[in-house]
C-alpha cells in the first residue's frame, strides 16, 4: 500500500489536503504548501482549492468553513484553509473526489 492510500481511510479532509488529493498530490509530500507562491505551488492545486472553497460556499459540497483572528488581534478574521474541512462523500457525489469508491 502506497502512503497516499492511507489517505483515503478519511472521512473529513481539510481544504489543503483535498485540493492535494483532487489536484493528484500526496499531501504528506507538501506540508508547507500555503507558504509558496502561486508560482511555487503544485499544477492544479490553487483551482482545486477554489473549486473545493466555491462549493462549500454554495453548500453544494459539506464541511465547514472556519475563520481565524490575525496573530497581533487586528484587522478581519481570515479564512483558514487548514482547519476548515470538507466531508469526502460529499467530494465524491459531485465527481470531484480523487477517491474510487
């Protein structure tokens, strides 16, 4: 069994590792992966990831978008794509899983 197999063992995923998984990267191989450019990043991450963030928005895809306060307390809560989630059945009924069930 390859280590991103044991990926699929998750019911809930967040929003990084799944645009990982849906993009077709291991997320254990890409930690860091918020802390690159957009230059820096894999292929098909970012869209992944915003077509993960659209349909959670829309709630056409489950989970839970949740916001965090900036370090030195100032300025807007922000969206914090590592600590919201999205349920993997619901990736799987809109086709957008890299899961094969």
């Amino acid at each position: 069994m390859e280590s991103i197999d044991f990926w699929k063992l998750c019911d809930q995923l967040s929003i990084v590792h799944a645009a990982l998984l849906v993009a077709g990267y291991n997320p254990s191989d890409h930690q860091a992966v918020e802390n690159n450019s957009l230059n820096n990043q894999p292929s098909g991450y970012d869209g992944a990831k915003h077509a993960i963030l659209s349909g959670l928005r829309k709630c056409t895809i489950e989970g839970e978008l949740k916001y965090e306060e900036p370090y030195n307390g100032n300025g807007e809560p922000y969206l914090c794509v590592h600590s919201s989630y999205v349920d993997v059945e619901s990736l799987i009924r809109v086709r957008i899983s890299p899961f094969v069930i």
